[in-house]
C-alpha cells in the first residue's frame, strides 16, 4: 500500500472535494477533530476557507548571513529562555540557533510568551535586524512555531496566507493542509459563472481565485481573486433578492384597494394632524402600490419622530375601506400596546374594530379573538409575534404592517404574508424603520423592498440638545436633569440592566439600585418610577399612564422605552453606562425627548473604554440628524453588526465590506437584475450549478424555498 504521504494518482484514492477531512495528507483522526470543530468537514470545506489575509515575508537566511538594518527572515533552535522585569516594560526574551550562529530575540510586555516558546522549540521568525553590542538582535518579531521538522526552509520572498485559526488549529497547520491538497483538487473546481460572462467583467475563474488566495505570487494578482469572491458574495444575495421579487411579482396576487377623495377625506379627518409634505409623499406611494394586484413590499423609513405610524394607519384603514383586515406587528410588548394606544385615540367613536393580541393578553381572550378575527368581525389588529401564530387566521388580510422591521427576520415576513389565506394571494406588506438605512445596506439586506423615506419632522418639535459626561462628573449633570424637572419638564433615566444580577457580574447599572441611588441622592424628594420588560402588561400600562398624566417625575427604565413612546413633556432623558449601546440604540433613546414643543436635553454618562466606543459617543453628540448617524454607525460597524444575521437572517459577508466595495455592489445588483430578467426561475440546465450555490449560501436566509 502506497504510504500517505506519497499517495498514488488512482480513481480509488484520488482526493474530491467531498473527501472527508482525514483524507488530507498528514491530517489524522485527531487533527481532523479539530478542524470538525471548525467546521471544516471536507476536503472542500478546507479549499473554501480562505485566508483572511496575506502577510510578506522575506526568503529565509542562515542567521550568520543577516544583516543589521533589514528585514530578515530567519529559522533555528531556541537555546534559552528568560522573563526580564528590571523595568516598566517586562519583556520576555530567547536566543535562537542555527549552525551558523546565534540571534537575540526580545518582545516587550510579552511575557504570556514563556508558555509558547521553550528552549528546544524550533521557531521561524522575521522582523528588523539590529546590531545591539557584539550580537544581533530582533525586537518584537513575528513568529511561527514550526512543527513539521520536515517543512524545506523557503528560498523566496512570499505573501504568506494567514488563516482564520485557533488554538488547537493554528494557521501553519490549515496552510500545510491546504498545501496538500490544492494542486489535486484545483482541477474538480466548476465555475457557475459563464466564461464570457466573467471576460466582460474581467474577473478570474473560480479555481485561479482559490489558487491565488492560497498561494498568491504578487499583489495584483491577489487583489482580482479578492475580486472575484467579493463579487461572487454579492452577486449570488443581489440573484436571490432579485429572483424573490420576481416570484412575489409573478406568482402572488395582492387585493386591489380602491381608493376616492371620500376615502382619503374620510381617513385624514380621523388623523390628529395636517401631514408634512413628506408624508403626503410617501403616502401617494403607497396609494399607488396598493391599487395595484401586485402585493406591495414598501419599506417606509424615517428619523425617530417623523410620522410613520400616521402613514402606516392610512394604509390600513383603505384597507378596512375597502372591506379588507389590516394587521400592525411590533417586536415588543410594550410597543405594540403604545401602538394600539394610539389606534386607540385616533379611532375612537369609528365603526372600525380593532383588537390587541400579545403573548399577555389571558388564553380565554385570546381564543375569542381569534375566532372574530378568522370570521371577519376584527377589522384592524395589533400585536407581537403572536400574530404569527398558526392558530391566528384571517377572513382577507388586506395589508400587514411591521414596526422596527429589522428585529425581524425575513422568515417572519414570509409567515405574516402567507396569512393572505391561499397560496397564491398576499397581503400588501409595508415595513418600518425609525433605524434609517444606509444606501449600501438598503441594497443588499432590503433589496426586495421598495424604498419610501420620510425625511422631515411635524413642525412643533422641540429641539433636542446632547451633552456628554464622564463618570466623575455625573453629579454635575444630575444637577442639570434635577433643573429641568423642577421646571415643569419630566426625565427618564435609561439604565442596561434591570437587576444587579443581569450580567452575572454586577458591573452593570441596574434599575433597582438607580431607583434607590436617585431617591437617596440627585433625585430627593421627586416622583420616582421605574419600568421594565419584566413587568406584567396591566402594571406596565398603569405606570405609562401616570407618566402621560405627569403623575411621575422621573421613569427610570431600560431600553423597554427604546420606541414607541410619546410623551410630549418628557424633555430630560439621562442615560447611563451610554457606551453599552449602540448608536442607532442611543438616537432611538434619545427620540422619547424633544416630542413637545419645549427645548429637551440628553445627558450620556460614559467612559468608553475602546476608540470604537469613544467615535460613538462624540457621533451621537455631534449628529443629530438620524441618517447622517446610520453612515456613520456603518463605518464603524460594518453591516454585519448594523443588521447582522441575528437581525436580518442574513450570514455575515466573509470579504465583502462598505464602503471600499460599493461599486463592486451596484455592479452585481445590475448584473443579477439582468440576469433574472432573462432567466426568471433560474430554470435553464446550464443554470443548475448557479441555482444550487444561491440556494446553498442564501436560499434559507432569503426564503427562497419557492423558487428553488
């Protein structure tokens, strides 16, 4: 039998990708454990993971040749070891042999290393050769434990792949693997992309690409494989974003909604204000989707305050108009009962029927209401993820509405629709976000939605200013709050925990102790609340109502008040530990203020401790305006985070990023357009492989089960 290193070329042994992972040269059963744990299952599991970047490296030198001044690159020996802690600096310091000579090596507040580098270690190291007295020596140099004894010195400069890696898999030993297998498997690489097709856009096959990832020769070349695979991500989401539209498009038939000026009369007499030109925008978009058969798909998005719930309304009740139901579903309990809230005030004394149903709401209830509403006798409901449930079933649901639309994935979408009744009909969807959405993000998460953006605020809002403090000098600023509230105004102070005991660690600022620290401390002798998710619906609401009635002075809660509330005289708002959330979090925060007409502050007690906590806080204090902070979260954050695949279902982007590749983004977006345009089921034989890997990377997250 041929040994495996030195394995013979037959079809009984030759590597596929679908090899199990132990088939690769020098990966056994307990190598291979490890990369199982990683997820690298398959030969072509291991071809896929690429590198996450490319480091250079000169060609090795026996140490007796280096010379001081330069980069150098080097193997031996380590001989002795040793942790200085003579100074501020500990360092942590080896001497490394070769037959040629000795070379120091030095790492300054390193000294964890005494646990990875021991005296008889071999070590590949490269860094800045320095003459120090008569030896030569490195400082904080790069290096690799070399566990193969077998692995040639390298005779050449290189860019050396560094792999995604742990621990128990290092990068040296996914690079050894991937070495031996790419020039077998390389070969067994289809491209779904058509040869002419990558021509035009001057893009390398496939296996070039994965060759070039693992084994680049120079840097222009790495950049066309980084290309190829970047575009390959965003033009295989832009395919399936596009081929969903298209079946909901062909497949799917919406109600036709009549609209009149009697209808439109009939709805804005019931508003409690004229609405802003943008809104009067952005509801003609609607009125023009929903007069159509095709089932509407609108994203409505605008900055904390700017009226959707009043556009949103319209839409329903030209459905309930037209003698269809209408459905609003928020992501909280507390939400949806400031949405039915509301309903509540602005219909009261209509013929409409509308109901609330949340997980809250007691069984017996539940069931009656369930009844009237699959009988008809409901015409509008709000409510939680309850509405998904299968038991929830409606006569003619007309137009289904969803608040905060990123907390929700593209599955409970797909659930809400399919509440239409039969397979073919869909109600008109209309989503919202008080998180705006930046351009780039809007094509690849939301490219199936049509867009409406309500940017203008009603007039008689007052203005909102931030201020910014540090810990020491939270005093100062609840003396700031404590003014403003014996003025007249109302304050909320916005902790992240709701006990001591949340993040198991106490670090965190909690509801209780605030309550108790403000009573005993900057806030004696004021009207002291507090609310939180824990609380039940009934005690909720009373709290809420007290607070509307100024019965309160100051509501300390969690972010359970993030959105949905509207209490005009609120203009004070202190938020704690700021730096534990997220910008759009804080700017929806920060939106409970500034609702009436006087002028409102918000106080952000914080100590960032990273550069990324820091750009947030002066973000926030500098940008008011909730679009201009969405770019800004999204340079900072990256889409992964802004709507990462937590919220939007979607898995994160391995090389993809915004804004360096927003080209690459609009190019794939026109391409997979055009593409579905001329095939709109993917359905032609040439197509099977391009339909099966958008299926494969997408077809779950983008539920894409009916097309497939």
């Amino acid at each position: 039998m041929a040994a495996r290193g030195s394995r013979a070329q037959t079809p009984a042994n030759a590597l596929a990708l679908t090899s199990p992972i132990e088939a690769v040269p020098g990966v056994g059963p307990r190598r291979g454990a490890a990369f199982r744990r990683h997820g690298i299952v398959s030969v072509g599991h291991l071809l896929y993971h690429i590198p996450h970047r490319h480091e250079y490296e000169e060609a090795e030198a026996p140490i007796g040749s280096l010379v001081p001044g330069r980069i150098v690159s080097a193997r031996g020996e380590v001989e002795a070891t040793r942790v200085v802690r003579q100074s501020r600096r500990p360092r942590f310091e080896a001497v490394l042999a070769d037959h040629t000579g000795r070379l120091d090596l030095v790492w300054f507040n390193q000294t964890y290393l005494q646990e990875r580098i021991h005296p008889g270690a071999r070590l590949r190291v490269q860094g800045k050769a320095q003459r120090r007295h008569a030896t030569l020596q490195l400082v904080n140099p790069k290096f690799e434990l070399i566990t193969n004894e077998r692995e040639p010195a390298r005779a050449g400069a290189r860019f050396r792949p560094v792999y995604p890696a742990s621990e128990d898999l290092p990068s040296s030993v996914i690079e050894s693997a991937v070495a031996g297998i790419l020039d077998e498997v390389l070969p067994l690489v289809e491209d779904h992309l058509p040869e002419e097709f990558r021509r035009e856009r001057e893009l390398p096959s496939l296996a070039q690409a994965y060759r070039i990832m693992h084994r680049p020769r120079n840097e222009d070349e790495l950049r066309a494989a980084r290309r190829r695979l970047t575009y390959d991500e965003l033009f295989l989401l832009q395919l399936g974003v596009h081929l969903k539209r298209a079946y909901v498009q062909a497949r799917l038939h919406a109600p036709v909604l009549r609209w009149s000026p009697a209808i439109d009369r009939h709805i804005r007499a019931r508003l409690p204000f004229s609405l802003t030109p943008a809104q009067n925008r952005v509801v003609s978009e609607i009125v023009e989707d929903l007069r159509k058969p095709i089932p509407a798909n609108r994203l409505i998005q605008g900055d904390v305050g700017s009226g959707k719930t009043v556009v949103a309304l319209y839409a329903m009740l030209m459905a309930v108009a037209t003698k269809h139901q209408a459905a609003l579903m928020a992501p909280t309990e507390l939400l949806a009962e400031q949405h039915f809230s509301s309903v509540s005030r602005l219909l009261a004394g209509s013929n409409v029927r509308f109901e609330l149903l949340t997980g809250s709401v007691p069984e017996a209830e539940r069931s009656s209401l369930r009844s009237r509403l699959s009988a008809g006798e409901v015409d509008l409901i709000v409510g939680t993820h309850a509405l998904l449930s299968e038991s929830v079933a409606f006569q003619s649901l007309g137009v289904a509405v969803i608040d905060e639309q990123h907390r929700f994935g593209v599955h409970q979408r797909a659930t809400l629709r399919e509440k239409a009744g039969d397979a073919s009909s869909s109600p008109h969807m209309l989503v919202m976000t008080a998180t705006p959405i930046p351009r780039t993000l809007s094509l690849t998460v939301f490219g199936d939605l049509d867009v409406s953006t309500i940017d203008e605020l009603p007039p008689g809002r007052g203005q909102v200013k931030t201020r910014w403090f540090v810990p020491d000098r939270s005093e100062e600023a609840y003396a700031q709050a404590r003014r403003r509230i014996e003025a007249g105004g109302q304050a909320y102070v916005v902790v992240p925990a709701i006990d001591g005991d949340s993040d198991g660690g106490g670090s965190l600022r909690d509801v209780r102790s605030t309550v108790q620290r403000l009573e005993a401390g900057p806030f004696s002798g004021l009207r002291i609340a507090a609310i939180h998710g824990r609380l039940k619906r009934e005690t909720r609401e009373q709290i809420m109502g007290r607070f509307r009635s100024g019965l309160i002075d100051v509501l300390v809660a969690t972010t359970v008040i993030e959105v949905g509330v509207d209490v005009p005289n609120a203009s004070v708002m202190v938020i704690e530990q700021a730096d534990r959330f997220g910008l759009a979090q804080l700017h929806q925060l920060r939106g409970r203020i500034g609702r009436g007409e006087r002028e409102s502050l918000c106080i952000l007690i914080a100590g960032p401790q990273t550069p990324e906590a820091h750009a947030r806080m002066e973000a926030i204090v500098k940008l008011s305006d909730g679009f201009a902070l969405a770019e800004r979260d999204f340079e900072l954050r990256g889409p992964g985070e802004l709507f990462g695949s937590r919220q939007s279902g979607l898995p994160p982007f391995r090389l993809a990023s915004f804004p360096a590749d927003l080209d690459l983004l609009n190019l794939a977006r026109r391409d997979a357009a055009a593409w579905v345009k001329r095939s709109p089921m993917l359905d032609r034989p040439e197509e099977r492989l391009l339909k099966s890997r958008l299926l494969k990377a997408f077809g779950h997250a983008l539920a894409l089960g009916d097309v497939a």
